[in-house]
C-alpha cells in the first residue's frame, strides 16, 4: 500500500481493510473480490486517481 498515493490510499485502505477483516455485507464483499479477482478491476479505478504512471509503456502496449 505505500506505493499508492493520496487519493489511491484513502480508497484503497478501506477496501484493505474490509478484504481482511472479511466482516462485510455481501454487497461489499462482491465488489471487493471484483476488484482482487482480476488486475484491470482494481488497476482502473487507481488509473482515474492517479493517471498513467508509466507512459512508456503504455504507449509500447498500444503498439502491440
């Protein structure tokens, strides 16, 4: 979690912490497994916070 910055933290701990506690409603816990279950689920929502923080690769992705 120290990779994440601000925005991406307050919305990532809460979501931390429900996953480990595993005490949620299963509403919650839906969404949450959503987001574990495959890396493009969880890596959007930081992408909207955080913006693209390799762009190089990005684009080299694009390419392909």
């Amino acid at each position: 979690m120290k990779l994440l910055r601000e925005d991406a933290f307050q919305w990532f701990k809460p979501i931390m912490k429900d996953f480990l506690e595993d005490n949620i409603t299963e509403d919650r816990k839906t969404e949450i497994h959503r987001l574990f279950e495959d890396l493009l689920n969880f890596e959007q929502p930081i992408r909207r916070m955080e913006g693209d923080i390799d762009t190089k690769r990005t684009a080299e992705r694009r390419l392909f």
